[in-house]
C-alpha cells in the first residue's frame, strides 16, 4: 500500500456531475491508508445543482474525510510551507482551473492550495473533466501534460456522439495514480 500514511489535499472543484463518483473515491482511497484534506473552491461549496446540496455535500466529505476542510485562499496557503501534503488531487478537476492552473492564477482556496505545495516540488494529480478539452482547452491540457510536478489520471471522451470535445478521468485509475505519481511516474496510457 504504497499510499499508507501519506497526506493527500484534494482539491473539489465545480464539475458537479463527478461529485457522485467522490464518496467511493474517497473511501478507496482511505482503504489504502491515506489521509485526505478536503479543499473547496467556492464554486463547489456554494452552488446546489440536480447533483447535490453544496451544504449537504460538504458535510459528506468532511465526513468520509475526517477533516475540516479549506474552503478559502487564506486558509490554503499555508499547505506549502507547512508541508501540509505528500500529494495534490485536483478532482475534479474543471478546464477553468485547467487554465488557471496554466496561467498561475490564483483565485480560489485550490489554486492556492496547488501554488503553495508545488512550491515543495511534490506532485499534483489531475482528474480532468471538462466539455471543452478537445476544443478550446486541449492547449491548457497540453502545457500541463508537458510541466514537472503534474500528472494526470487516465481519461477519455465520455460521450463523443453528444460531446465531442469532452473528456473525463476514469475514477478506477486514481489510487493507481497517485501511487505512480508519488514515484514521479506518469501512468500510461494516459489516454484511456
């Protein structure tokens, strides 16, 4: 169990469709013997969507986590200096953070979050879904998949005759990742 005692942030931003998928990730992930704190940007803590009660949903992953979780830019900061973390997964992960990420934004507690532990060197697990990453997105996508300290789960179109542009993370690869992640592997075939 090459995740047992390692300290994961996950970063949770506002790809509402994928939020059903984070309590089974959240719980393999656990059964490996990580720790996980929970990071939101304000997106993913404020909106109620046909997917979730943001109220609702924070206290679930608190919950699965067993952490407070960071929910502002003031609170994540500290991650960096503090060697908070072994591993950041971003999941999931949206192409406005995807470019924010590419740019160095920092607006939201996850950006913050990511800015501040890479200033460690340690790496940042991507599970992307975004409509766009085969449009305006995929050269954010590639800068990513090109820069140290990045990594991405597996992912592939996830209904190409609807959205042809959309890409999505396979959620069975995620320990998988980190795992090689944390040995500064890229898992392949990262086109799933």
């Amino acid at each position: 169990m090459k995740l047992n005692g390692k300290k994961i942030g996950l970063g949770i931003t506002g790809s509402f469709c994928n939020f059903p998928k984070l309590p089974n990730i959240i719980k393999e992930i656990k059964s490996e013997g990580a720790e996980i704190l929970p990071i939101f940007t304000s997106t993913a803590q404020t909106y109620d969507t046909r997917f979730n009660n943001s109220e609702e949903f924070i206290k679930n992953i608190t919950e699965l986590t067993g952490n407070k979780p960071i929910l502002n830019i003031v609170e994540a900061e500290p991650i960096g200096p503090n060697n908070m973390i072994d591993i950041m997964l971003i999941l999931p992960c949206t192409g406005n953070t995807i470019a924010k990420l590419a740019y160095a934004i920092t607006d939201n507690a996850v950006l913050m979050a990511t800015k501040s532990h890479l200033r460690n060197g340690k790496p940042v697990v991507i599970a992307l879904s975004t409509n766009d990453a085969l449009g305006m997105s995929a050269k954010n996508i590639g800068y990513l998949l090109a820069s140290k300290n990045f990594y991405f789960v597996p992912f592939n179109q996830d209904a190409p005759d609807k959205k042809p542009n959309s890409l999505s993370f396979n959620s069975e690869k995620v320990v998988e990742t980190l795992e090689k992640a944390l040995d500064g592997i890229q898992i392949q075939p990262v086109i799933d």
